[in-house]
C-alpha cells in the first residue's frame, strides 16, 4: 500500500513537471511509466486480427496513441488517465490498420451483408433472428453461413475516431467529457441509447452475451473465453462477431431515428 502511494505521488509530481512546466523528461518518464498499457491493448485488439498482421506494427502505431493521450490529458480533472489513454491507443492503433487497407472489399461487403440481414429480419421478426433464418434470407448454405462469420470476424472492430454520424465531425471520442458538462439533449440520447444497446444485448443469445460479457467487461481475450466456455476459438470468434453485427444493426437504426428527429 506504502509502495502505491509512493508511485502514484511520483506520478502525480511527473504530471506536474510536464503540463506545467514542459519538461521533456517528464514526460519521457511517463511515456516509460505507461508502456506496458500500450502492450496491454495491443494484445487485445490483436486477438481479433488476422496472423499476418505484426504485433510489433500495432504497438508502434499504439505508442503515438499514448504520446498524443499524454499530450491532451489533463491531470487535474481527477479522472483515470489509464481508460483515456485505453481509447486512444485503441483509436490509434484502428485507424492505422484502416489506412493500411487490411480487409479486403469482398470480406466487408459481407459483414454489410450480413448485418443488413440480421437488421431486416429482427425488424420484421421483433426477436433476435435465428441463424437457419439468416441463412434463408441470404440464401446460403449453413457451412458458407459460418465461413462468412470467419471472414467478417476481423471487421468487428472500430475507432473512437469515427463520427457518430455521416458527413458530421463529432466522434465517439466526444462523448468521452465531463457529464457535469453535458448539455440536456446530449444525456436524453446518452440515455436512451443505453437502454437501447441494454435491450439489444438482452436479446443475444446466452452464448452470446456470455461472449460479450467477459470480452468487454471481464477483459478476457479470445482464447481465454474459449477455454471459459469450453469451445475453440473459431467458435467464440463467430459468436463475437455475430453479436456485434446485431448490436450494430440495433445502433444504425437508432441513428435513423436520431436523423428523423
């Protein structure tokens, strides 16, 4: 306990060093001090990516993530600087993989494919679709069914860098202020967009949510939630990418309604 005091005063005094006084070992020394952090997301969104993409490139593009989150954060708001740093190593680290153009066109008009299926259907179904059903809709046999999950699996990732909507600035990066700060209108869609991603987690299957749930909650990686559940990693990949090609249909509609408003 001596000890983490010690570190986090330590800490506190290189925060202090550098956003007042710009001092460039400072801020070297917290670089230092939160490298393992860059390691730690890498990993994460490695675990979802294909084997020919370097580890090694994505904690070089998560690393100017940490020195830019370094650059903007400010220590005096009290807040955790290792989640805010999390989604900008993260953001980084997509939008490179994005630049480099690593999944091919075929593999996203697919994940488009087949989230416009499970869109359709659980609009016309009022119920989570089943995968015979998405089968039918698409007209594919259930064995080209779990090929295309593989495939899209390396799709079901984002940036918080990306807008909110078409053709607007703002960016899920945004949301992330002080809600002592957020205007009425920003907490009734903060709100309901949360019962509304509530209500469609509820209607994932079991396996599903179980996925969901030790992935983004419990930080397990893939591999490890495969030996949670006791199924391979391709299994638990495909019921990754399933539950988010649902949760985003259930959020593109939540952007049509914010469009009509």
């Amino acid at each position: 306990m001596i000890e983490t005091k010690r570190s986090g005063g330590m800490r506190e005094e290189l925060w202090r060093r550098w956003k007042e006084n710009r001092d460039p070992e400072a801020k070297k020394k917290l670089i230092e001090a939160y490298l393992p952090l860059v390691d730690y997301v890498s990993g994460r969104v490695a675990a979802g990516l294909p084997h020919n993409v370097v580890k090694e490139d994505l904690v070089s593009n998560g690393v100017m993530g940490l020195i830019d989150a370094i650059e903007k954060f400010d220590h005096r708001r009290g807040l955790q600087f290792e989640t805010y740093a999390s989604w900008r190593i993260r953001g980084a680290i997509l939008d490179s993989l994005r630049q480099g153009d690593w999944v091919p066109r075929s593999v996203r008009d697919k994940a488009r494919r087949l989230e416009e299926a499970y869109a359709e259907l659980e609009q016309k179904l009022m119920r989570s679709a089943t995968d015979e059903e998405v089968c039918a809709y698409l007209n594919i046999s259930w064995r080209e069914f779990q090929q295309m999950l593989q495939e899209v699996s390396v799709t079901t990732v984002f940036s918080l860098e990306d807008p909110i909507r078409d053709e607007e600035s703002e960016t899920r990066l945004s949301l992330l202020v002080d809600e002592r700060a957020a205007n009425p209108e920003h907490i009734v869609h903060e709100t309901y967009l949360k019962e509304m991603l509530a209500q469609s987690i509820d209607k994932l299957t079991e396996k599903e949510r179980t996925v969901i749930s030790l992935f983004y909650y419990e930080d397990l990686t893939l591999s490890e939630i495969a030996g949670v559940m006791s199924l391979s990693p391709s299994r638990i990949s495909q019921l990754h990418s399933k539950a988010i090609l649902r949760l985003r249909a259930a959020l593109s509609k939540y952007k049509e309604q914010l469009l009509q408003d």
